[in-house]
C-alpha cells in the first residue's frame, strides 16, 4: 500500500525541522534554559530509543523485501529523520 507521498514526507520533514529549531533556541538561551536539566535528558533519552526503535522496524522491512539494510546505517547515524524518509520512499516506489 502507497500512504505516504513526497508533499507529505516533506511536510513532515519541515515541521520536524521547525520543532527541532524551537527546541534548540529554548534549550541554549543567553540567560540559561528554560527547560529543567532533566526534561532535556528525557527528551535525549526519548529521542535515542526511538530511533533503535526505528533502525529496528527499518531492518525488519528491509528483510521482508530483500534489501540490504547496511548501506543505510552510515546515513540513519548522522541525520535519522531525513535516512528514514528516504528509505521509506525507496522501499515504497513503484517496481512495475
């Protein structure tokens, strides 16, 4: 089944990018966070699980389909969000 569509992942990926932005001028203010030193570690601690969590479900879909996951661990470390777009949109193209 074809859910996603480009318009809609990159959406995603901006919102995404916007969120994180906010995030990263609250968390380094001149005057010192806003955010408590244990929100910002529950957030780092969150944000790590998920993306074992996501690494996890790409290795079990690329296995379904016969692809090699590997090529796309190097990618997934340094920018996960946009690795796990475009490998979302390269296992979901059409073959036909």
């Amino acid at each position: 089944m074809y859910v996603w569509n480009k318009p809609f992942v990159l959406g995603l990926v901006i919102v995404f990018g916007i969120l994180e932005v906010v995030f990263w001028f609250t968390v380094s203010g001149g005057d010192g966070s806003q955010l408590q030193t244990r929100t910002i570690f529950w957030i780092v601690l969150n944000y790590f699980l998920l993306l074992i969590w996501v690494f996890v479900w790409m290795y079990d879909q690329a296995r379904c389909r016969g692809k090699n996951i590997w090529i796309w661990l190097v990618p997934f470390f340094i920018a996960p969000v946009p690795t796990l777009v475009g490998f979302v949109l390269f296992l979901q193209r059409r073959i036909c």
